[in-house]
C-alpha cells in the first residue's frame, strides 16, 4: 500500500528541525519548537518536560534537572529511544505525523500519527508533543497544516 502524505497538497508545511527547550520563566516553560519550510515555526507549549530532557538525550544535549530525571532517573521516553526493537519497529510501521488541529476552546493542537504496514493504513489521534517524539526517534517526517504556523505567527 503506497502511502500518500499531506504534503502533497500544499496545504501542509515540512518540519525541517525540532528544538525542545525550557522557555525562560519563573518557573520556565518547557516547549518543542518546531521549526518549518518557509522560514516559519509552530510552538508546541506546556508539553511533558520528559520528553524535551528525552528529545535533547537523543541529540547529545544535556537538559536534564537535578530531582526531576536526568542521570539518575530515567523516564519511559528515555527507555523507548535507547529500545533498539521500539525504534524498529516504529520505523517500519510510522509512515509520517501530521499536526492539524488546534481546538479553539482549549486551545490545545491535536495531531495524527500515521502507521502502515503495507497493506493497512491506519491514523491515531494523538498528543502533539507524544507523536513528534516518535516521529523524531524514527526519523520519520512531520507535516504542520500551513495555516495553523500562520495563526501562531499572526499571535506572537
């Protein structure tokens, strides 16, 4: 089964590089900063801090903070990226993710993992932060719907 992307379209934007930092603050914010084709950018805010610390493990990057993981404790996206079968596998089924949603009462994004092994294909709706961590340990592509990176640039 040949898997067609979003990005065929042209309504869609390639993410070209994720960043995962703590935005300053007090207390700081953790966020994935995805940066997209164009020059533009979407923000995911408030995501899980495990993932950030996980996602700059990955790159060689230390962010961990003393108590909360770091070197002394692991967390379950720490353990899924070192899990050589995980990644196989992810790999082998996760076609690509695609970040198209943004609930205007929560204001919370909402994107679609897609896995296909050939002969099915099949979307979960996931959290951003949680699908773009998988995209980004398979090194599979990520796809941000065009007009909701120009809503948040309008915002800034």
């Amino acid at each position: 089964m040949d898997v067609h992307t979003p990005y065929e379209t042209g309504e869609y934007l390639k993410v070209v590089d994720i960043e995962a930092l703590i935005a300053p603050g007090d207390p700081g914010v953790p966020v994935i900063l995805l940066h997209l084709e164009e020059g533009l950018s979407l923000t995911l805010y408030y995501v899980p801090f495990e993932i950030v610390e996980a996602i700059n493990r990955v790159k060689g990057i230390d962010s961990s903070l003393e108590g909360v993981v770091g070197e002394d404790r692991e967390s379950i996206y720490d353990i899924l990226a070192q899990h050589e079968d995980f990644v196989r596998i992810l790999t082998d089924d996760l076609a690509y993710v695609v970040i198209d949603e943004l609930n205007p009462d929560t204001m919370l994004f909402t994107a679609r993992a897609v896995f296909s092994n050939g002969f099915t294909k099949i979307e979960r709706r996931m959290i951003p932060s949680h699908a773009v961590f998988l995209a980004f340990i398979s090194n599979k592509p990520i796809y941000v719907l065009r007009r909701l990176a120009l809503e948040q640039s309008e915002e800034i």
